[in-house]
C-alpha cells in the first residue's frame, strides 16, 4: 500500500480527489490550509469530508494576508463571476499552490509518502496559473530535486482532474461516492453559497451538464441552472 498525500480545500474537485485517492488503496493523509481566506467555511467543509472519508487529516496555519493582492485574503469586493473568463480574477492568490505543495512535500518527504493528489484543473476554472499542467510537472522535479527522499521515493504529484471539464468532475465524484453535500465552493465565503462568482457558476455548469442536481443551497441561482431545473422536473 502507498502512502499518499490529499490536498482537501473542502472544495467539489479536492473531495472528487480524496475520494478517488481513497478507492485507489492508497493509505493517505488529508492535508488543508488555513491561510488567512476569507471563506473559513471550508475549513468546517474539509474536516466533514475527512471524517466521512476515514483519514486523517492535518491542518497547517499560515498568513497569505501579508502578501496581499487577492480578494481571497483581503476585503476586497470578490469579482463578479463568469463562465467564460479571459485573464486572471481579483480571486487568484500569489504563490499559493507553491506554498502548498512544498509544505505537501516536506510532510511527504517525513512520512514517507510517494504521492501527493491535488484537485487542480485547466478546462473549467478561473485561469489560474498554478493549475496549468506545466506548473505541476515542473513543481513535481523541484520536490524531487530538493528533498531527501525526492528521488528515492519518486514523488509523483498526481492531479487525476487535471484535464477533465467540470461536468466529468462530477460525474466521477458522484460514480466513487463523493459527499458533495459537505463541500463548500463559494468565493464570498457566505453561509450559503451566492451563486455569482466564478467558482459558484463553474460548480453549477457542471453539475448542470452532468445532469445532476447540486445538493447545495445558493442564494440565487444562475438563469442557466433555473432553466436546467425546469427542464428536469418536465
């Protein structure tokens, strides 16, 4: 049995990969952040999807509100969603998923884990840089390169999402089982989801084009899903 590490947000797409970690027989170890956001609400999220999954997980405390410059760590008004983005939103946090795979490895490198999942996608997201999969190649030799273990254990980043639309996202996390009804996606970190930024409107296309009904409450609805309600109940 391998020993893995999950990156869980508390998000749709990390719990799709906890849970796909989980049905590939790895012993894995859940991993969140509480990096100063502004949606703390995930923290809560992350450690339901932990407990319903059987893993132990591990929560690191870190500041990114001294860097500054993302809607995410500051009080700045999030950016009004859309489906079909061009350039990078007021939500993108300098650095971030650097920071949090080289913690992921450290805690590898000491564990002994070959693997660490995270829930990264470049179809349907909000044009972050550090989800393209020349990021993750590239973050996959500097673990190696820099760690004791790297390459004896051939640490492999594995991002099982990476190429997959959202609504594929959630058709694989519904077939293993994902307790999306636990999960938290919403930017403005509110006790219901909004339904208008971008992460909101990308989670509703998905489920939308899987057919599937989103097991959460949103404040408002898109015009796209009400329709795609309509459409279900006829």
């Amino acid at each position: 049995m391998s020993k893995a590490l999950v990156l869980m947000s508390g998000g749709l797409d990390s719990t799709t990969v906890a849970t796909y970690a989980k049905s590939r027989g790895d012993e894995i170890f859940g991993l969140s952040f509480n990096y100063g956001q502004r949606h703390v609400i995930e923290m809560e999220s992350s450690r339901r999807v932990a407990e319903r999954l059987g893993v132990e997980r591990k929560v690191i405390n870190i500041d990114m509100r001294q860097i500054g410059s993302s809607s995410l760590t500051s009080e700045s008004e999030v950016d009004e969603g859309s489906v079909n983005r061009e350039g990078i939103p007021n939500t993108y946090v300098p650095g971030r998923n650097i920071i949090f795979l080289s913690i992921a490895g450290a805690l590898a490198d000491i564990k002994g884990a070959s693997k660490i999942y995270i829930g990264v996608n470049s179809v349907d997201y909000s044009g972050y840089p550090d989800c393209r999969p020349d990021f993750i190649g590239s973050m996959q030799n500097t673990l190696r390169l820099g760690l004791a273990n790297g390459p004896s254990s051939n640490l492999s980043i594995i991002a099982p999402l990476q190429k997959l639309s959202k609504a594929e996202i959630v058709r694989m996390g519904t077939e293993l089982g994902a307790p999306y009804e636990l999960t938290y996606s919403c930017y403005r970190g509110g006790t219901k989801s909004c339904g208008h930024c971008d992460s909101c409107l990308l989670r509703l296309k998905g489920f939308m084009e899987a057919g599937i009904e989103d097991p959460l409450q949103y404040i408002e609805y898109p015009d796209f899903y009400l329709d795609f309600l309509k459409r279900k109940k006829k």
